[in-house]
C-alpha cells in the first residue's frame, strides 16, 4: 500500500480488501462517518471474540 503512486490506487486498494467497507463505494472521499464505520467495525469484532472466548 505505502508503494501506490497516487491516491486513487490507494482507494482502490482499500476498497478490494478487507476494510473497503470504510469508504462509499460510490463516492471517493473520506468523510466524517468513517470514524463511525471504524467504531462499528471494532465493536463488533470484539462483540464476536467475547462471545468466543468468554472471561
């Protein structure tokens, strides 16, 4: 990733793996809601590990 020429393969980059759910796949862009979708992204991955492996 840190080897992409220009921002736009960056995009297209994040959006083919994993984490493409960050971005609006219509628009481009960075926006305050991705701070949210990070945030709901944590929540619940550590909802499904603490139903996994209960303390």
């Amino acid at each position: 990733m840190c080897y992409t020429e220009n921002l736009e393969q960056l995009y297209q980059m994040v959006l083919a793996s994993a984490y493409g759910f960050l971005f609006k796949k219509e628009e481009l862009s960075t926006n305050i809601y991705m701070e949210r979708r990070i945030n709901r992204y944590i929540y619940y991955q550590l909802r499904e590990l603490s139903r996994k492996a209960p303390l």
